[in-house]
C-alpha cells in the first residue's frame, strides 16, 4: 500500500513555485471510514491547487481515489500557510 501523503505531495509539489514550503498531513477522522488529508501552502499556491471552480482540487481527489486505501473515502482539505 502506497504512503498516501507522499503520492499526494508528488502530485502537488510540481505545481507550486515554492515546493519545499508545501506540507502534507494525514489527520484523525471521526469516520472510520475517511482519510482526512490536508495540503498546507502558502498563499499564492494554494490558489493554483484549487484551481478556477475547484476543478485541480476535484481532479487531484479523483487521482487521488484511485489508489488502493481500502473502502475508505479519502477528504482532502486545503489550507493556507
């Protein structure tokens, strides 16, 4: 079983003009049957991670579905640095 957080920070480091600020932490759920993953960037990245009408976010947790994690569905939340 692929490490879920390094996958998501490959997916998301080379979008960014800042890589090494971006950080990825997986975080407790009250569902068991949830990931919560948050990407912290800085400001101007996260704009280009969402992208317009959320549609890089929407394709990064579709990518990001497709890895073998179970039953569970995986939230990915978006932060600021």
């Amino acid at each position: 079983m692929a490490n879920i957080e390094e996958v998501l920070l490959g997916l998301v480091r080379p979008l960014c003009t800042d890589p090494d600020s971006v950080v990825v932490k997986e975080m407790p759920s009250l569902d068991e049957r949830e990931i919560v993953i948050y990407v912290y960037a800085p400001e101007n990245d996260l704009s280009r991670l969402i992208g317009r009408k959320g549609v890089m976010a929407q394709s990064l947790r579709t990518m990001m579905q497709a890895l073998p994690h179970g039953k569970k569905h995986i939230n990915i939340k978006f932060e600021a640095l």
